[in-house]
C-alpha cells in the first residue's frame, strides 16, 4: 500500500510541533486496528494497554443528546462511536503513530485508507477526513479555539453547510463548544472561589 506523502509535510508539521512528546522510532510506523481493539470514542480506541486517538478530530460526547427526527433523544457520543466503528470496519485504514504521550500511554494517529473495490477504488481516504466531512465528527480544536489541523476545519464547514451527519440536527451538541466552556469555567473556578459572598 503506498503511503500518502502529505504526512511527511504539514500534518506531521503541525501536529509534532504542539504534541506532548515525538512520534517513536519504529521500523515500520503503519498499523492496521487490530479486530479486538476496543473502542471507547468516536475518536479514539484502545488495544493492549494503549490509548490510539485520531490526530485532529474530535468526537461528539457521550451523555450528550441530540433530537432525531422522530423527536427521540439519541446519545450524540454513541452516534459518533458507531460511525467510526463502521468505517474501519469497511475502510480497513493503516494508521501512523504522529506522536507518542508517555505519561498516559496514548498514540495520536492519522489513518489512511486505499480502497481496491468499488466506487473509491484506488483513491486515498484519510479517516479524519472522512468521519468529519460527513458530520460524524467535528474538527478538534486547541485550549484556545484554533484549529487542530486546518484541512478539517474546511471539511467540518461543507458539513455543517450542506446538513449532513449529525448537522441535520437542529440541537446537535458541538462537543468543541462544551469543551472550551469547561476550560473557561475552570480557569475561572478558583478567582471566583476567592471573592466573599457579597451579604458577608
């Protein structure tokens, strides 16, 4: 399987230069997901002790819900869980370790699929790409609100514009939104934990 060259340029570039630690030297980086591999996220995974989360993307949260259309709740993080379990499932991708965090034993990957058969047949299918740019999963983005990786952010606005995925719904919960309203109001925490009621 060839490997796509853009990994070696800005991804990697990028990624590397706000990562916990470097990528491991490995004779061979590329991996497929092992069939027990047991997912957690729709973004992320676990196999023999060690965390594997798509490089730049982030799932929707589980015990947040949205509103299908026939007026049901439905576990938005479970939606995002299923939609990458079954395009690895059909996509069968290879993964590349682009960073290694030690301390929590977790691998930032990027995933690429060749598919031989049917209507992809030989193109290349990144998994980020492919989850966000059909509204499964959104563009992760740093403490600060910038995108991860730029090329998602694009994909995450055609979704968004044409309704699909999880953008059909109405109340669908950005987990970038509760993400960065939780660091806010943590960050917050402890100044406003120092100021006495005022009726003391």
């Amino acid at each position: 399987m060839k490997k796509p060259g853009f990994l070696a340029a800005g991804i990697l570039a990028a990624f590397l230069a706000s990562a916990p630690a470097r990528a491991e030297d490995k004779p061979n980086p590329w991996f497929q997901v092992p069939a027990t591999a047991s997912f957690t996220t729709g973004d992320t995974w676990t196999y023999a002790g060690e965390t594997h989360r798509l490089y730049g993307v982030q799932a929707c949260l589980r015990g947040t819900y949205f509103t299908n259309g026939a007026g049901a709740p439905v576990d938005c993080g479970e939606a995002s869980l299923a939609m990458l379990v079954s395009l690895i499932r059909d996509l069968k991708p290879e993964c590349y370790t682009a960073a290694w965090q030690a301390a929590t034993k977790t691998r930032f990957v990027i995933c690429v699929a060749q598919p031989t058969s049917g209507s992809a047949a030989g193109s290349r299918i990144d998994l980020g790409t492919a989850l966000i740019s059909t509204g499964w999963a959104f563009a992760a983005v740093t403490p600060n609100g910038a995108p991860v990786h730029d090329p998602y952010i694009v994909a995450q606005d055609v979704a968004k514009k044409q309704r699909l995925g999880l953008w059909q719904f109405s109340d669908v919960p950005d987990p970038n939104v509760i993400i960065l309203r939780d660091i806010r109001n943590a960050a917050n925490a402890p100044a406003q934990a120092s100021i006495p009621p005022a009726n003391q």
